[in-house]
C-alpha cells in the first residue's frame, strides 16, 4: 500500500492519502472563521478535491467549519464524534458516522479509530452552554 502522503492544508487541516483512501481532518477551506484569518493564501480546490473520508475533531467552529465543509462533494463521508451524529445531519449532511474513544470503522483498507482527546467539545467553546456538546477525539489511521 505504501506511505501515507500527507498535506498540510493549514489550522488544522492535513490531506492524508492511505490504503487508497484520502482523508481529510477538520478543514478549514475559507479565507476567515470568526477572528481567525489566514496568512497564506486559500488553499486551491484541488488540494481538497477528491476526499473519501473527512475526520472531525470537535465541534468548535474552526474545526467543524460548515461553510468549509460544504464546498466539500456531496457524497463525502463524515465521521464526527459521537453524539454530535443528529445535529451534523441537521446541518444538512447525509454520510455521518459517529465514533467514540475506542471505537473503530473502516473505509476500504483504511481503519480509523477514535482516540481521546483532553479538549472542550462543546460547539461555542467551554463558556457558553447552548447548542450541541459531544467529546473531542483524535483520530488513529491505519491502512
């Protein structure tokens, strides 16, 4: 299968390419999010093009970026940390999986299974208590 290729996208988006699968981890594909801006330049559509699997940490905004994710194709696949499955599809995202810490799925030869992580989940940040809240994870891919 060969070495991952991996592409840094910037914030927190890396492009992996494993076991004939390319994975993308909470992009961040805009100009700006909040009062984050970018330095470089966007990234062009074809660093992003192609994805079989996006990866999402937490919900916090620069890292479940809706605007990013929809510039993504339809028939993408989401895989978000669990409990956050019902409000992603409300956001109008069909392809959902959710994982907890320790559990795995698999996509073709790419195994993907969620680590913890020591991080607020909630979606607008540890201070405020509206909206969703689901635990953050990192993500172990083999292939």
């Amino acid at each position: 299968m060969g070495s991952p290729r991996l592409h840094f996208l910037g914030h927190s988006t890396v492009r992996v390419e494993l076991a004939g699968r390319t994975v993308l981890t909470d992009p961040l594909l805009t100009a700006s999010v909040g009062p984050l801006r970018r330095v470089v330049p966007v990234p062009d559509a074809a660093t992003w093009a192609g994805v079989d699997v996006v990866l999402l940490s937490h919900l916090h905004a620069d890292h479940l970026h809706l605007r990013s994710l929809r510039l993504l194709d339809a028939g993408t696949r989401f895989v978000v940390p669990r409990g956050a499955g019902a409000w992603f599809r409300r956001q109008g995202f069909a392809q959902v999986d959710e994982l907890a810490p320790g559990e795995t799925l698999t996509d073709g030869a790419l195994r993907i299974t969620a680590v913890h992580a020591a991080h607020s989940g909630h979606r607008w940040g540890p201070r405020l208590t509206s909206g969703p809240d689901a635990c953050a994870v990192g993500h172990l891919l083999e292939g």
